[in-house]
C-alpha cells in the first residue's frame, strides 16, 4: 500500500514538472496538491497513526486517540452528536496568506456550547472518524481532500478559505450523543 503513495506522488510530481503551462495559479495549486498528498502520506507511515477506511470505500483516514472515552453506544448517521473540534491545515500556501499549522475553523470548549449535528451532515472524514469514536474520545484525524472538501476552494461564513486538494487535521472530541438506538 505504501509502494502505491509513493508511485502516485512521483506522478503527481512528474506530471507537475513536465506541464507546458505557464499559469502560476494553476503551478500553486499544483504544489499545494502534492505537498499535501506528501504530508498525508507521511503520516500513513507514523505507526502512531491507525487506518479507518471509509464506509463507502472513498479513501482512508488516519487518527490517533488523544484521550479514550468511556461511552458505548455507537454513533449512527442519524445520531445527534455534540462536539468539540479544531481544524488546522497541514502545509502553508501563500497565494491563500496560509502557513502549516493555521487553523481555519474551530469550536473549543472555551468558545462555549459544542457544535451539534448529524453525521450524515459533515464531511465524509468526520462521519468515518464518528462511526469509530464514543462520547468522551478525542482523536486527532487527517482527512485527504476525497474524504474534505475535494478538488474546490471552499469557504465558509466566518471561516477561512480551504483551498481544493487539501489535507486537514481536526482535533475532534465527542461530547454528547443522542438518538444512538434509532
């Protein structure tokens, strides 16, 4: 699996290299796309880190436990979960003013209520994560752009830009589920 990054990466990076375009937009965006398919693929080799495989066989993230929870019920698309997360990207861009690390969206304790929804209403990295984590787990996540928000800029109110082929990082803690039995 690992020989299979690492091919796709020389590609990507080949392809990149021999484009006869000279649009700076589209080299940037080049550049942000196999950096962060680098760094994703670097963490696939961090034995820290631990695969879960999208329900819907579109890819993988990878997450570690930052604190296990007690809680047994299992989350379901349908569940209603309370959470606590913190978004940050993984490489800077600087057509975007981004430097690794920046967060980009954040609910924290501090900023009070927890953020409440369905996972069938976030992107397919969370509801992955979701599906494996208990109220009281918190887990750190790397979610490729397949899993986020795809190949598109997207932009939230009150969020900053997330430029298409990202790879996030989100600290995610469960703090609440409800409607697990239906």
């Amino acid at each position: 699996m690992k020989k299979y990054g690492i091919y796709l990466m020389m590609i990507v990076t080949l392809f990149s290299v021999t484009s006869c375009g000279d649009d700076d937009d589209n080299n940037h965006q080049e550049e942000w796309m196999i950096t962060n398919l680098a760094a994703f693929n670097a963490i696939k080799t961090n034995p820290e880190y631990k695969e879960l495989v999208s329900p819907g066989n579109e890819g993988s993230i990878y997450y570690k436990v930052l604190e296990a929870g007690t809680g047994t019920d299992t989350i379901r698309y349908t569940s209603t979960v309370s959470c606590y997360y913190k978004g940050s990207f993984v490489a800077g861009y600087p057509e975007y003013d981004i430097e690794k690390g920046d967060v980009f969206d954040q609910r924290l304790f501090n900023d009070g209520s927890p953020y409440t929804f369905t996972p069938n209403s976030v992107i397919a990295g969370w509801k992955t994560a979701l599906q494996n984590m208990v109220k009281g787990d918190k887990w750190e996540i790397w979610v490729p752009y397949q899993l986020g928000y795809g190949r598109s800029d997207y932009e939230k109110s009150g969020a900053a830009v997330i430029p298409g082929y990202s790879t996030l990082v989100f600290e995610l803690e469960v703090v609440d589920v409800k409607g697990v039995d239906d």
